[in-house]
C-alpha cells in the first residue's frame, strides 16, 4: 500500500479542475500580446499560440465572440424599450 496516495491524487484532481484549456482544448497559461493593435492585452493560450494562424484565429474568435455579445445587448435593450411603449 502506498503512503500518501490519496492526498496526491486530491492535489492532481484540483490541478486538472483548476486548467484554463485553451480554443485548441490543450492546458493553457496566460501570455501577452505584443503587438500594436493590442499591445499589453493578456490572453490565455496554450504551447501552439506562437504559431501565427492559430493566434490570428484566437483573436478573431475573441472578437467575433465581443461582437455579438454587443449585438445581443443591443437587441435586448431594443426590445425593452419597444416592450415600453
């Protein structure tokens, strides 16, 4: 019987529930962006994120995802006031 297993797998567990995965779905740690556009930005990516295709791909997803949170907003608030009347 091995001593100690059980707290080590607790502690393995809660590393697992505690990992960012990243858009790929690989572990994932926070970097940052260095480029004009979005200089200093934080973002998590994963080991992959320095291949430019991906990175262009992330932030695209990142801002589509913006995009239409706005629009959602928008329409809500259309339908709130309209809802008003």
């Amino acid at each position: 019987m091995e001593v100690g297993g059980g707290s080590n797998n607790r502690r393995q567990g809660k590393a697992i529930a505690d990992t960012v995965l990243c858009f790929c779905g690989l572990p994932a740690k926070i970097s940052q962006v260095w480029t004009d556009k979005k200089l200093g930005r934080r973002f998590y990516g994963c080991e992959r994120y320095k291949d430019k295709t991906i990175a262009e791909l992330k932030v695209t997803i990142y801002e589509l995802q913006s995009d239409l949170v706005k629009k959602e907003e928008a329409e809500e608030d259309i339908i709130h006031n309209f809802l008003k009347l």
